[in-house]
C-alpha cells in the first residue's frame, strides 16, 4: 500500500484548470520530490492532499485512508508544512508548540520535551528565550517553527510545500538530516521545490509537473534517463524560452 | 510621479469589489444637493451662514469617519514604494496628491462651492474669498481624512497608540448610537431651523470650528472688517498648510523594522513555563490558551476589546451629561452588544492561520476550537461588562433599575457570544494577513456581521424582553440566564457543526478569497445560513491579497 496516493486530483479556480487528474503515488519509506514550474499546480496539488483543498473531483489515500471521506483518521497519520500562510502570529515558537500538541491529543511532557528538543535543533530556542513573536519571525524561523509542528505528533507521512525556500544554507543541511532521520525510521516525505539541483540531491523519487499535470513520476534515475541532469529531463518535458539572439540588447554597458 | 501614481491607483480602483461604491456615492450626491437646497431655503444670509457652517461640519466628520469606517481608503500603501530610488517626501506627495481623485472630492468641491454662492449672495465683492476658501475647505477635508486615517494606523504599532486608537473608537461607536438618542428633537426643530437658525450657544461653538473660518470671512468681508476677513481665512490657510505637511509626512514609506515597539516580555508569557495555569489539557485548553495570549497581545484584538469597553463608558457619560438615566444604565449592555459585532470575524481576522485547525482536524477540535473561542471571550469580557452595569446604577441614582440592567446583560452577553462565534464561521471575511498589517481596519470587512447582529440580538433576547415587560425585573433575571446560555450554547453548537461540515470551504474563503468560495455555496435556496453567507460573500468586500 502506498503512503501517499493522489487520485485523478483535479480542480479548476474560473477558468484556469489548476490540477488536471493528478494522479501520483508515493511508496512508504520513500523521499518524493514534486518539482515544477511557477504556477503549475504543485501547491494546488498538495492542499488537496491533506485535506485543505475539496478537489472538483478525485481524491487522496494516507496509507489507504481517504483523505476526503474519513478526514480525522488520514490527518492523524499526517504531518503537512504549507507554503507561506499565516500562523497564530501572537504566540511564540514554544508556545505555538504547547497549543499543537494539546490539539493534538498528545501529553503534556511528551509535548514540552518535544518541543525542547526540536526548538534547540532548529535553533530557535534562542528567540524562545527571548519571548520572540512569530510575528516577529524571519521568513526562515517560520519556515523552521512550521517544520516542528509539522513533525510534532510524529506522522507517518510527512507533507512539505517548499521547505526549502528562504533558509538559510546552514539550516538546511540540519533540515535535510531531520527529515533523512525520518525517512530512515521508515517515514515518507514529499516535498514541493522548483529548485532542482535541490531536489536531485536530496530525494530519491521525483514527479514532474506543469500545467497541472504530471509529466513524469518514478525513481530518480528512471526519470532522468540519459539526461545529464534532472533540470535537461525537466525543460525537455516542460519546454523553455530561449532568449535570441536580438532579445533584451539594452541590458549591458 | 503623481500622474502615474493616480493611474495606478485607478487601475487597482477598476480590480476591487464595488458594493458599496453606489451607497457612498449617493450618500455624497444627496449632502451636496442637501448643502445647495440650505443656500437657497435659509431666510437670511445670517441664517445660511449657520446652516453652512453645520454642514461643513458634517463634511469634515464624514472624511474623517468615512474611510476608517468603510475600507475605502490605502489602496496604494506607501510600503509598495520603498525599494524606487524616489525620496520618501515625494511619495508621501504623490500619495497624498492621489487622494483627490476620485468622486468623493470632485462631489465635496461641488457642495464648498455653496461657499462661494453665499458670498455672491451676501456681497458680490467677497466672491474671490469665497473661491479661495471653497478651495481650501476641500484641501482640508481631504487631507485631514488620510491624516487622521493613517494616524491610527500608525498608533497600531505601539500599546499607547493602540489604547489612544481605541479611545477613538470607542467615542465614535458610542457617538455614533447616542446621535440616534439625539434624532429624534433634532428632527422635531429642524423646521424652525431655515426661518430662525440656532441659538446662540450654538453659533458660538459652530464659528469655532476650523471649518467655518472660511463662512465667517466672507461674513466679515461682507459687512465691511476686511481685516477680520484676511486674519479668519490666512488662519484657514496655515492650518490647512500645516494638515497638508503632516499627511505628507505621514504618507511617506517607513522603514523600522516590525516588532522593534516591544520592549518588555509578552502578556502572558512566564519564564518557566509555557503554560497557562488552570487550563486543562486536550484541545479546549488549547484552543482557550492561545485565543486569550492572541486578544492580550494582538493590538488588532485589543482594539476590538477595549474599544467595546470605551464604548460603553461613553454611553454611560454621555447619558450622565444629558441627564438621560436610561442611556447610562445601558453603558454594560452596549459593552456587551459592541463586542459581539468585534468578536464577529475571528476567522477572518486570524487569517490564513486557519489551516491548523484543518490540518490538525480530530475527533474533537473543531468543537474544541469554537467552543474555546466563546470561552475566552467571555473570560475578557464578563468583568468589564458586570463592573460597567454596576457602576452604571450606582452613579445614575436608579438603584431599582439592577434587575433590568442584570437581564440585560446576561442574556446579551450570552447571546451577542453565540452569535458572534456562529458570524464567524458563515461570514468569515479576510482582511489582509496577520502578519503583514498596517492599518487599523485591515482585519476584514465586517459590514453584514454588524447589521445582522444588530437585527438579530433583539428577537434572540425576546424571552427575556417579553417577561421583564409584563413580569418585571427580578423575574426577568433567571429567564435571562436561561435565554443567554441558551443563546451560547445553541448557537455555538450550530457555528461547530457548520464548521465541521465546511471547514475545507472556509478555509478557501479566506485564502482564496470570495470568487472560489462562492462556487461551494448553492447558487439560490438552501438553509438560512447558506443565505447568510451568500450575502456576506455578495457584500463584503475582500482586503485581499496582502498588506504591504
């Protein structure tokens, strides 16, 4: 049984088909990336995963469980990092942990060991100390505060919408060693990214899509085939703009 | 720069929602036509000097209230331009330029050009001070409307500028209930008023005003103290001078960084431990622990709150000064009422944050999450509301009003609670982002929640009204007890279940604004509260996407 599932995911916002039956399967164990261009339903794709986004049709499965037809039971065995959303802003890290755990049905020196342990390893327990807002947060300490609550009640598969993006080089390494210490404890991890290099380096599936589709799904080195680099399978499969020769001319001294 | 500023400020103008433009506009046509009609009914010169001079006032007021009350204005933030090699004072210039365009001014400059038709009228030769001051009354007004619009924008970084904000609040909320108390004999003189215009105490303050100082010279002028003349409009024209400079100043980008305000610890935070004490554990403990850190710490939350209690306080003066007992005896009530329509957007006002509580949804939490909301808000609000109603008769001298006054504020406590978490979920209207605020109304439009709770409150309070009419006060005491916990706990169990039910959906409205969510809500028909949402979907406007 698949970790993750997506089933024919499809949703339209007016006009625009963001998700077109994005169907993709993630095995247990496995670290998946799902790289794509701006605005080729990545997040789309991934809030109707976990629950945030009712697909016009189609559905998703957490270790078998619908996502859409038995929500509490698949959302337990999830953790989910979404892209650039709000957070109770007025709380601080540790606070924002405390609150989480509780929702979370978990017990209250597991949560307060928890969030000791993961504040200090994502070096926000410095901020901590200091009684530092979220709202007074760096884009990275959010990215970091999301990452601990994502992880906090232990989920079984791990959701993460650009975790990457504005942290910093020291804390992404401690970030990747988090996540390949889950991964080798048998959880499953699937992360959105449009940076390649990234995604090549770190996960061991990836999933390309554009115009909310999926153009390609499977092993690293499947997908790349005799492609040099992940980034030649992907403009090969989703196209790129040349600039010509005349283009852009005024752009020198 | 400004052509370009005021092209930008039209295009954004052209991709908003227009609700409520066609209500402003005719609110703005009908005062122009109303100041024209007074030049021409007042029976004398003497009289239509008075009778414009109320009525500059009236104009002053409304841009002064109008944006703060409306979402009209900030649709260019000064912070879009910080990165463009310009000098701050030329935005703020720009900025402050763009707000003549538009409607609103061009229709203000056609009721100040009663000014100059009352100089015509009252002495050809005043005409050229009249012009002027038309001119000058409409640079005023527009620019003392941002002044004070970003003033209090400003004052939401630090706590002293939030509880001045909230004073300021809680005076126009009260303000704005006590002027219907004041309708009623006004109406009743204003035939009198075009034949033999105010008393006397009345013109004395009027001609105070700064807006009246153009009427009164041309009044001047007209009866021959030239001097007063130039001395009453040059003093027109440095204030204006001086309201112009400040706008400017205030209008140009800010460059601190957020948070810097904050020098002590947060309300609420211990050194040892993150807990509070007394909550239990498990999601309600959680959800009561946050949202009462949240309404302590969010300067946008505490405006709600304090000025709900201001509010009252007000109420309560402004009945002590007119020697109106049942106005003062009102002051816990109108608390109580004021924060039920603050306490009606809480899903918008937390903005995106709501996909914790999709993500983190269990058997329980959703109910936890509702129920936790109404905990707190009760927790802040009970005290001020009883101590207010106490005071209140104490200091009216009306010791046999209590049991009204308890009633009251039982069952409105109650109920004004239950609706206002129930508002929350089926009118959630986002504003802009928590985290990305400036202004003092960007926490959402709250139009309908503020009308359907004032049409709602008193049919859900009607058992009580009902008994305390035809039993008495002591009898309406427990019934309101039962109508208010009633009103929570039912209202409160529809909020959940709705929630539940549309969480995905509510979740959407807020972070994919109303288009996206309208296509879950039946196009016509279904329950009462698919209607409600529809309205406030149709009638809200969205402050989308971010702040600045």
């Amino acid at each position: 049984m698949p970790a993750l599932e997506l089933d024919s995911l499809t949703k339209t916002f007016d006009e625009t088909r963001a998700a077109d039956r994005v169907s993709l399967s993630v095995p247990r164990g496995s670290w998946t990336g799902l790289v794509g261009p701006n605005g080729a339903g990545k997040t789309t794709s991934l809030s109707m995963a976990v629950g945030l986004l009712r697909p016009d049709s189609g559905t998703a499965r957490v270790l078998g469980v619908d996502v859409w037809a038995e929500p509490v039971e698949a959302k337990r065995r999830l953790g989910v990092l979404p892209d650039g959303l709000s957070l109770p802003e007025r709380l601080t890290g540790g606070e924002l942990l405390d609150y989480w755990g509780r929702l979370r049905g978990l017990d209250r020196d597991l949560t307060r060991d928890r969030s000791e342990e993961m504040l200090r390893i994502l070096e926000l327990d410095r901020a901590e100390r200091n009684g530092t807002l979220i709202a007074e947060y760096s884009t990275g300490m959010r990215k970091k505060i999301g990452l601990a609550t994502a992880l906090l009640h232990t989920p079984e598969v791990l959701v993460l919408d650009e975790p990457y993006e504005a942290v910093d080089p020291v804390s992404a390494r401690v970030l990747t060693a988090i996540l390949r210490r889950y991964t080798d404890g048998g959880g499953t991890v699937i992360i959105s990214s449009h940076v390649m290099a990234l995604v090549e380096r770190i996960t061991d599936r990836v999933a390309i899509i554009a115009d909310g589709r999926v153009l390609a799904d499977g092993p690293l080195d499947l997908v790349r085939g005799d492609d040099p680099a992940l980034e030649d399978t992907f403009v090969r499969l989703v196209g790129a703009r040349e600039v010509g020769e005349g283009d852009l001319a005024w752009l020198g001294f | 720069m400004v052509g370009v500023l005021i092209r930008l400020e039209s295009t954004l103008g052209r991709h908003g929602v227009s609700g409520t433009r066609g209500g402003t506009l005719a609110l703005l046509v009908g005062g122009a036509a109303l100041t024209w009609y007074v030049t021409v009914v007042a029976s004398s010169a003497e009289v239509r000097s008075q009778l414009l001079m109320l009525l500059g006032a009236v104009w002053a007021g409304a841009w002064i209230l109008g944006p703060t009350i409306t979402n009209g204005v900030g649709v260019l933030r000064p912070q879009y331009f910080t990165l463009l090699p310009l000098e701050r004072s030329q935005v703020g210039t720009g900025l402050w330029a763009t707000a003549f365009v538009g409607v609103g001014p061009a229709l203000t400059l056609v009721a100040m050009a009663s000014t100059a038709r009352h100089a015509w009228l009252s002495e050809p030769a005043t005409l050229s001070l009249g012009l002027l001051g038309m001119l000058l009354s409409v640079v005023f007004m527009v620019s003392l409307s941002r002044l004070v619009f970003r003033a209090l924008g400003a004052a939401m970084h630090t706590r002293v500028g939030m509880e001045i904000a909230s004073v300021q609040w809680g005076l126009i909320v009260a303000g704005l209930f006590f002027g219907w108390a004041a309708i009623g004999p006004a109406l009743s003189a204003a035939g009198d008023l075009a034949e033999r215009g105010f008393p006397a105490p009345v013109v004395t303050v009027l001609a105070a005003l700064p807006t009246s100082w153009p009427i009164a010279a041309v009044d001047a002028a007209a009866s021959g103290a030239w001097g007063a003349a130039f001395g009453l409009l040059g003093a027109f024209t440095l204030l204006t001078a001086a309201t112009v400079l400040a706008t400017v100043r205030l209008l140009a980008p800010r460059v601190n960084a957020r948070g810097r305000g904050r020098r002590s610890r947060p309300l609420g935070r211990r050194r040892s431990t993150r807990r509070l004490p007394l909550l239990p554990d498990g999601p309600l403990g959680a959800v009561v622990g946050k949202e009462l850190r949240s309404w302590w710490r969010d300067p946008w939350r505490a405006l709600e709150l304090r000025s709900a209690l201001y509010a009252g306080l007000f109420i309560g003066l402004f009945g002590l000064m007119a020697d109106r007992p049942w106005i003062t005896l009102s002051a816990g009530v109108f608390t109580a009422l004021v924060m039920a329509m603050g306490g009606s957007n809480m899903y918008g006002h937390d903005g995106s944050a709501l996909w914790l509580t999709v993500v983190g949804q269990g058997r329980d939490t959703v109910r936890a999450d509702v129920r936790g909301r109404q905990i707190a808000i009760a927790l802040l609000i009970v005290p001020g509301t009883l101590l207010l109603g106490l005071v209140s008769v104490l200091v009216s001298g009306e010791p046999g009003a209590s049991p009204y006054v308890l009633a009251g504020l039982l069952v409105v406590l109650g109920v004004g609670n239950g609706l206002s978490v129930l508002l929350s979920v089926v009118a959630a209207t986002p504003g802009v982002e928590p985290h990305l605020r400036v202004d003092a109304n960007d926490t959402g439009d709250t139009r309908v929640q503020v009308w359907t709770s004032l049409i709602a409150i008193p049919p859900l309070s009607s058992p009580t009204i009902v008994v305390a009419l035809l039993a008495g006060g002591w009898w309406a005491v427990p019934v309101a007890l039962v109508n208010g916990a009633a009103g929570a706990w039912l209202l409160g169990r529809l909020a959940h279940r709705r929630l539940a039910a549309r969480l995905p959906e509510t979740f959407a409205r807020i972070r994919y604004g109303g288009r996206v969510a309208e296509r879950s809500l039946p196009r016509s028909g279904g329950d009462p509260l698919d209607l409600l949402e529809r309205t406030a979907l149709s009638t809200n406007e969205d402050t989308r996407p971010t702040g600045s």
